[in-house]
C-alpha cells in the first residue's frame, strides 16, 4: 500500500521533530513526535512547535527518544510486506530513512521499502493543510492532492 509522508525539523538538516505516515485506504495513520534538545531555529519555534499536538486525541503521545521513534515506525511498518512511502520533498525521505538507523552499522527491522519522490511543481502541503506545518495534518493533505489530481 502507499504510505503518504511528511515530517518537520530543526531548520535546513536539522534534527527530526516529527513524522507522519497516511495510508492511501484512509485507515490507520502514523505520527510520532520525538523529543527535542538544544536551540530551536526560530521559525521552527513559531510555526511548527506550537502544532505538533494539534492532532486527533487517539495520535498524540508523549514525545519519544530516537531510538523509541524507530522501534515504532518499524513495528508500524511491519503490518505491510510491501509498503510504498511518497514525500514531495526529498528532505521527507531522508529523514525517514535516517530514523530507521539505530547506531553504527544497525537498522531498525522494517519490511522492503519503496521510497517515491513525486515533485510536485505548484503545489504546497503547508498551503492546502488543515494545520500547516503540523506532519500529519501535511501528509493528509499530499494524500488528497495526489488521489484527487494526479490519478
């Protein structure tokens, strides 16, 4: 199945502050926010911080160290042999490629992924978000863009 995809964090190739998967058929979404150190860029700490709770009450959990986010995502992920993740920003893919990675030479056991680039020229999550710069509510948006305009 496809798995639409979206994250924030820390400023241009800063660390991950949260990650949201919505699964095409509309059932079960994915989002984690993990917990956070150090000096925050200061337009991450006006328009992401303030929303990263902004979500349904069944998703909100306290905030996770790295290694608990990975665990998650991987026992999520397990549920599908062969689940396809679509970002329309290539930093969504690298974040998310990166948190399956535990430590040296260790990953986290996740099923074979199929990451998808689809640029699209126009088009911005943020803008057509019910909470812009909130993970979840931005890959909910990327979900409906794609089914409703590409297919």
């Amino acid at each position: 199945m496809r798995y639409f995809l979206d994250t924030e964090y820390n400023g241009f190739g800063g660390a991950l502050l949260s990650l949201a998967l919505v699964p095409e058929d509309g059932g079960e979404e994915f989002y984690l926010v993990l917990a956070f150190v150090g000096a925050l860029d200061p337009w991450v700490e006006r328009h992401v911080i303030p929303y990263l709770d902004t979500v349904p009450e069944a998703l909100r959990a306290p905030h996770m160290s790295r290694h608990a986010a990975a665990q998650a995502l991987g026992a999520w992920l397990s549920d599908d042999p062969e689940p396809v993740i679509v970002a329309d920003w290539p930093e969504d893919l690298a974040q998310l490629a990166m948190l399956l990675i535990t430590g040296p030479g260790q990953m986290i056991s996740v099923p074979a992924l199929t990451l998808r680039f689809e640029p699209l020229q126009g088009f911005s999550t943020a803008a057509n978000s019910a909470v812009p710069h909130n993970a979840l509510h931005d890959a909910r948006a990327l979900r409906d863009h794609v089914i409703n305009h590409l297919e």
